[in-house]
C-alpha cells in the first residue's frame, strides 16, 4: 500500500489522534481476552502455590490449585491455557519414560482442567527436557541430541496427552519429521479433532531462563540448544520450518520468542496467512516486571504496549503469563 496524503494544510495528521473518540474510531488494531493463551506450571501436592523467584507474580500450583486458576481463567473469558510440569528429579530419566505416563503432571492437569472448567481449551507442551536427566528436549546419545527416536517418544507423548483429554498440541521440541509424525498418530488412534499448534520458528534464545528455573531444567541442562532450535540471525529459515509444518499437518504455528521476533511474525502471517501465535516468553516478561518493580516503567503501559506489538505484527493470539493481569484490565 502506498499512502495518499495531501499536503498540510489540508493534511493534519493529528486531527485523527485529537480525542479518545476519534483515536478509537480509527485504531489500526485491538487486544481482546480472546487473543489470550495463559501458560501455567503445575507441580505435585495438594493445596501448592509455589512463587518462582525469577518470574515475580507466576507460581507453580498443584494440580488442585491448577483447576481452581482454571476457573478463574474460565470466568474472566481467556480461551486456553497451557501447561508445563515441574518435573521432580527422581521421574528425569535417559530414558524419559514419565513423559508418557498416563499418569504424569501434564495428564493429571489436562483431566483436572477439563473437569472443573471444561469450557477452557487445553494445551499440552511436548518435548522431553521435562522428564530427561540431560535437560534437552530430545534423547542424547554420545553427546548428540538424536531425531528420529525422539520423535518417536513425543509421538507416544502426544498420544497419551490426547487420550487425557488435551484439546491443543503444543510441540515445543523442533525436531524434523514430528508434526507429521504426530498428525499420523493422532488420526489412527481417532483423535482427529485435536490441533496442533507448533512451535515452528523457536530460537535459541538468551530468554528462557526464568522458565528452566520454573520447570527445573536449569540445572539438568549439559550444553546448549543450538543443534535443533533456530539461530536468532537467520529468518528466511523460519519459513521453512513453518511451511513444513503446515504441510505435515500442523493447525497453527508459533514463533518464539515474541518481542525480539516480530519481524519473523509478520513475515508468517504475511506468506502463510494461517493462524500465527507468538510467546512472550519468560525473560521478556522478567524484565517487564523487574523495571516495573524497580519504579522505573509504567508495568501495565509496558505489558499492554507489547501485546498489542504482537497484534500489529500480525498475531493472532499470544502465549503470556500475563494473561489473567491482561483479562481484568480488558473485561473492565
């Protein structure tokens, strides 16, 4: 598009940004609850909320506390909520048997969830750093992160996520082949109505650190990620990635992380034109939180100025851990 504008006088720009009114009637973009994914991590006990350090306000609650926040999530209008298990160290194997459990955290929650507020979709993560002794997200063997037999276990991960009840698909794990893998698995064992929203476009980012702390990988972790999440510098591989998952089945994709990325979401929602959702991931929520605590930003104009960034990048939903924050404001 190239914009037609006469030339001042008879151009005032400002008269479009004159008063509230007008400033609503001509707004490019809105925030709604609907554009809402909430992450929560769940723990083991009963009766739990746990604050983690580095992610003031974010708790990891039991699976009792996790169904009541889902209530609440329920009640303030946010359409989904995705969970993540702090894993206790004597379940992280080599083997990482206990992401398939039918029993494990993960499927405790999603039935919990779907009982006390069925009206809230489920989103599951799948990858193995949770359960595994290394802290990566795929089975190590000779110091090399393996693909084909970690597919293999997520696909069995997925399907034990289906079965407890699990409405979205969340594979964080960015190995080659597992949406097909996994949208294969899913119709033969007739849960074809289950979504896949792939973490298509996820960085080897500087900004996960307050979510290791939160699910217990900081420690486990032996090396990096670099040999299966993306390089920050590259973008055109982002669309690479996304169109093989589109062509293996995904529903949606997702870049992650959100703010330092937005580039790489307008670019997705521009070629692919289907459902793209960013995370503002643990980090960039920290450092919000951090200056707003420290006096030094306005917490809520900043929170809401970075949502509404992913909106105009072209986003259609966002994973934040603000979300509930974010709801109470909009539903005012």
């Amino acid at each position: 598009m190239t914009p037609t504008v006469a030339s001042f006088p008879a151009a005032r720009l400002r008269r479009t940004r004159a008063t509230p009114a007008i400033r609503d009637l001509v707004r490019e973009n809105t925030l709604s609850v609907g554009d809402l994914i909430w992450p929560v991590f769940v723990r083991d006990g009963t009766g739990i909320e746990e604050p983690i350090a580095s992610m003031p306000g974010v708790m990891r609650r039991s699976v009792d506390k996790i169904a009541a926040a889902a209530i609440e999530a329920q009640a303030l209008g946010i359409p989904s909520i995705c969970i993540f298990p702090y894993t206790d160290a004597s379940l992280k194997t080599e083997d990482c048997a206990e992401a398939w459990s039918p029993d494990n955290l993960t499927n405790q929650a999603v039935r919990a969830i779907k009982s006390a507020a069925p009206n809230i979709a489920v989103m599951t993560d799948v990858a193995l750093d949770p359960y595994n002794i290394n802290g990566h997200d795929g089975f190590v063997v000779d110091g090399e992160i393996v693909n084909d037999a970690t597919v293999e276990a997520l696909v069995k991960m997925t399907l034990a996520q289906a079965e407890a009840g699990a409405d979205i698909i969340g594979p964080s794990d960015m190995m080659d082949g597992r949406i097909g893998a996994m949208r294969q698995a899913l119709e033969k064992a007739g849960h074809s109505n289950v979504m896949i929203l792939s973490y298509s476009a996820k960085y080897a980012s500087g900004y996960y650190g307050p979510f290791r702390d939160a699910v217990g990988a900081s420690g486990a972790l032996s090396g990096d990620k670099k040999t299966y999440q993306m390089d920050p510098a590259n973008g055109d591989e982002a669309m690479r990635l996304v169109q093989r998952d589109l062509i293996e089945g995904a529903d949606m994709v997702m870049v992650k992380p959100g703010i330092a990325y937005l580039d790489i979401c307008h670019r997705v929602k521009t070629n692919f034109g289907v459902p793209t959702f960013a995370y503002q991931v643990s980090g960039e929520y920290a450092m919000i939180q951090a200056a707003a605590l420290n006096g030094w930003i306005d917490g809520e104009k900043v929170m809401l100025e970075n949502l509404m960034a992913f909106k105009r990048a072209g986003c259609d939903g966002i994973l934040t851990y603000f979300a509930p924050e974010v709801a109470r404001i909009l539903n005012t």
